[in-house]
C-alpha cells in the first residue's frame, strides 16, 4: 500500500544574512569615495531597512550596493520589497523590507499553478504563509517542484519537509 508522500513550500530568509549584508553594505558606504559628503547611509530599524542619501540617484546607489550584498549572501532579490524613493526635507529616502512567508494571492495562484499544469493526483494546501503538496507518486511531488521552480512567481520559495 502507497502511503501520502508531502513537501511544504515557503519562503522564508536568514535574518542573520541579512544582518551580515546590511553590515557589508554600511561598511562599503561608509568606505567608499563617491559616498563622502552626501549623507549616504543604511539602517535597519526594526522590520524597515531605511536608506537616506542628499539625491535620489545617491539613494539608488546605496540601494545597488546592499542589493549586491545580498545576493553573494545567497539571498534572493524577490525576498527585499524596495519602496520607491521620496523626498523628507533635504534628503531622499528609501524603506525596504524583507519579505518572508507566502502571501495569501501568491499562495493562490501558486496552488492554481498546480492544479492546472501539475499531474493529476496531486493536492496543495493553504496552511497559513506556507503550503502543503501531498500526492501519492514521489515521482509526482518532484514534477511540482521543478514546475515552481521554472515558473516566474514574485516569491523566493524553498522546499521543506519532505517525506
């Protein structure tokens, strides 16, 4: 008898490379010559990674500079919702976050996917930010996650749990 094989699927970050990128970015903006005099900076304040810089083109830059650092960190870029840059008295800000956890439209569209392009027999459940593929045929379950994987979905899933 055939026993129900599962994986979850989720997004989730490393908060502590996180933390090591934004380090990396601080130390980069703070060493490097073309950010003298112009009130480049980046912190992290809570949830928000704020960035301040005297010219939204500075702003951008100092965007670019942790986006590189978390990319060699192995993070994915789908996981940094970047804000657009706007203006607070002199100088120009950025708020960032990081987003973890599969929304709820995404997770929709994600099971949708599924059900129309995945085999037959395959079953994905919404379980708070995370779900849940279960299927009889491993061999299935391996179809589903090059399927998600392959496809261009605005979350950087992983895949967990499986047994």
């Amino acid at each position: 008898m055939a026993s129900e094989s599962s994986f979850d699927v989720v997004s989730k970050v490393d908060k502590q490379e996180v933390s090591n990128a934004l380090n990396q970015a601080q130390k980069e903006v703070s060493q490097r010559y073309d950010f003298r005099g112009v009130g480049a900076e980046i912190d992290f304040s809570g949830e928000k990674i704020l960035i301040k810089a005297n010219s939204e083109e500075r702003a951008q830059a100092v965007l670019d500079v942790f986006q590189s650092k978390l990319v060699k960190r192995g993070i994915s870029l789908k996981s940094l919702d970047d804000g657009e840059p706007y203006a607070s008295g002199k100088e120009y800000r950025i708020e960032s976050t990081i987003k973890e956890g599969i929304a709820q439209d995404q997770a929709k569209k994600i099971t949708k996917l599924i059900r129309d392009e995945g085999p037959k027999g395959v079953k994905a459940t919404i379980q708070g930010d995370e779900l849940r593929v279960s299927s009889k045929s491993r061999d299935d379950l391996q179809d589903i996650i090059a399927l998600l994987k392959g496809a261009e979905l605005d979350v950087d899933l992983q895949f967990v749990n499986y047994r």
